[in-house]
C-alpha cells in the first residue's frame, strides 16, 4: 500500500534526531542504536549530559574524536571511534548485557522498519534482506525503561511505517513507548497511537493518510518545532 505523502515537509534526519535528544533526562543511562540514532548523541541540551552505553563494554563514551586521532581500540557497537569522558568504565560484553538485561538503562533508542500501534517494533531484517541475526537490540528493547524509535514516517517508495500490525520480522513485542518521525511525535498508549506534535503546516488528516493505524489524540495536540540544522 503506498500512501498520500507530505514529503514536500518534512524534518531531517538531524532535526528528528535533535527532537529526540530532548527527551532525555540529566545523568540518564541511554543506549544509542547503531547508524541514525547515534546522531541524537550531538543535541544534548544545554546543561543536561547523558551517561551513554554501548553493547561492547564502554560506559560514559564521548563525542567521536578528529579525523586522523582515532583509537580504534575505543569504539562503539557500531565500530565507530568513540572518546572517553571522566569517569568511564570499561567491562566484559556480558556484563554489559547484564546491564541492559538487569534494567538499569533509562532510555534506548532504535531505528525501525515497522513500528504496530501495540508497540511492536521490527527493526532487523525485511523478507531475506537484513543483519544476519536480530542481535542486542531484543535485548534492549525489554530492559531498557523507555524505548524510543526514530524514523521517516514513511518508507522511500510511501508505504507506511507506523502500521496496524507488523509484517516483518519482530525485534521486541509491545515494547516501544515513543515513536519520533520525520512529520510527528507518537507516543504508543493503550495499543493506540497517540500524537503529541505534529509539523504545523500539515492537517491531521494528511498525516493520517500517511500512517498505516488509525491515529488518536487525547488532549492538543502541540507544533513540531526544531532549529535549522
């Protein structure tokens, strides 16, 4: 199903990103999901710091460093070149998945390529393209205690990615709490899709006409609004 798209406005990867760095709370446990949202590690706001983990044993990682003063044995899960902050920790792969496991991660945030209105998220493999296996992110999607997905709203080719029930490969069952789009912020509450904000120069309507559920509110719903990036 390809459906009637606002791609004519729509927010960049940067600005979703920096929506969702928003979010998150001071000294918060957050682990970034590899490739688009490890961009949400560069909009912190101002006197807020998040403490970031990553599944290959680093805590309390900084900013990647300049180019030609790398270490590439300080890296990231996705093979990135990372810093080190003040007070940073390293540990075995399984202590850190003891960490996500045992509940002690405040907030991750993933990618997706369906996210259903009960919260189910597949991020990992379409039909037989896709990662070899599923990895960490089943993992972290049940132990961290706030899940949150940022996404295009819709795929290249229109076909929805909030939908009524994923067609793809699970990653997490009913795990998602917040979805950020590329058009709006969705929040996933009593198996419903709930908007928050929405761009201001699209109608409800036509973001319907993009989503693949219905959509709900229950209260006003507030403006999209994000620097210039």
């Amino acid at each position: 199903m390809t459906l009637d798209t606002r791609e004519d406005i729509k927010l960049s990867n940067a600005q979703i990103a920096w929506r969702a760095a928003q979010d998150i709370e001071d000294d918060a446990y957050v682990n970034l999901g590899i490739g688009f949202p490890e961009m949400v590690a560069r909009f912190q706001p101002p006197g807020r710091q998040a403490i970031f983990h990553t599944e290959n044993g680093i805590l309390n990682f900084g900013e990647a460093p300049p180019a030609g003063e790398e270490d590439w044995d300080l890296i990231n899960a996705g093979k990135k070149a990372v810093t080190l902050k003040p007070g940073a920790a390293f540990f075995h792969h399984a202590d850190s998945f003891a960490m996500v496991r045992g509940g002690h991660l405040d907030v991750a945030i993933l990618g997706a390529y369906q996210v259903a209105q009960n919260g189910d998220l597949a991020n990992w493999r379409v039909g037989s393209k896709g990662v070899p296996a599923v990895g960490g992110a089943m993992d972290l999607v049940h132990g961290a205690k706030q899940v949150f997905v940022i996404t295009e709203h819709v795929t290249k080719d229109g076909k929805p990615k909030l939908v009524d029930t994923c067609t793809f490969p699970l990653t997490g069952v009913g795990c998602i709490t917040r979805v950020y789009t590329s058009h709006a912020v969705i929040d996933i509450k009593g198996g419903r899709f709930v908007v928050r904000e929405k761009l201001a120069a699209m109608t409800m309507d036509e973001l319907q006409a993009m989503t693949g559920a219905p959509l709900h509110t229950d209260g006003p719903v507030a403006e999209l609004t994000v620097p210039t990036l």
